[in-house]
C-alpha cells in the first residue's frame, strides 16, 4: 500500500527455509511464529490484492486449496478448529493464514492476532524437521489441482 515492491513477488517474504509445498495456485509456507503450533501461510503464486482480481475459476481453485490445506493441518494437528485469515493491509498480496486452533490453546475464543505472547521463532533443525514432517504428509491429502 506504500509503493515499495511487493515482498511476496520478490521472494523475500515468506522465507524460504519455511517452504512446505506447492499447491497449485498457491505455495504453503510454516508461518515464522509457531505459538500457535502449524500455523501456516498459502500464499498466490502471482500478484493480486483483492479476491475480485482473480478469475472466477482462480477463486475456486483457491477456495480449493485453502480448503486441501486446512484439513491436512486439522487432520495433522489434531485441531478443535482451525482460524481462516486474509487480510492484507500489512502485505498487500493475497495470502491466507491458516491457524490450527489446538485443544491446549490458551485463548480460544480470541483471534490469533489478540492473544499477547512472545512470537515462537523456531531453531533451524527444529524448523527443518517440522518443515519435513509435513512435506510428507502432503501428498497423502492430493490431488491438489494445478
């Protein structure tokens, strides 16, 4: 919304090493703060802010995807629920925040973005390992479809 390049495109946001999976439309990352354990970003591969800018069938592939996405964290996570999140102010590019909502959670009725806590920011083997851990369960939740 300020004119800079859009860190989504240029790659510099999501980073890198979080990368899960290609999904299609979408590219899913492990979100870089784990307080809410799975959290995790679908990110579109190309530039648009607002969901009117896609295509009908880009909307419902993404819807797809989002969906696919959602039950392999539910099923993963074991989640009472999972949050649904697309906003876009911050980083104007659409990205969905898919939040497992776990039977531990210390504020379940509040948003994500509501509960005070320090980010949990995982050491490279931890993240590598996760990262791992859900790459192959992936495929086991296809077909995602390009």
């Amino acid at each position: 919304m300020n004119g800079d390049p859009c860190k989504a495109c240029v790659g510099t946001w999501p980073s890198q090493d979080h990368f899960i999976a290609d999904c299609g439309l979408t590219k899913a990352y492990l979100h870089d703060d784990q307080f809410f354990r799975g959290w995790t970003v679908l990110v579109l591969k190309r530039h648009a802010t607002e969901l009117f800018h896609l295509s009908r069938e880009e909307r419902g592939r993404l819807i797809e995807e989002v969906a696919q996405v959602s039950a392999l964290l539910a099923e993963e996570w074991q989640a009472v629920k999972i949050n649904y999140e697309l906003l876009g102010n911050q980083l104007p590019h659409i990205h969905w925040h898919l939040i497992p909502r776990l039977s531990q959670d210390p504020a379940p009725l509040e948003p994500v973005w509501r509960v005070a806590h320090e980010p949990v920011r995982l050491e490279s083997d931890a993240l590598a390992s996760l990262v791992n851990r859900l790459r192959t369960v992936w495929p086991t939740h296809r077909p995602f479809k390009p």
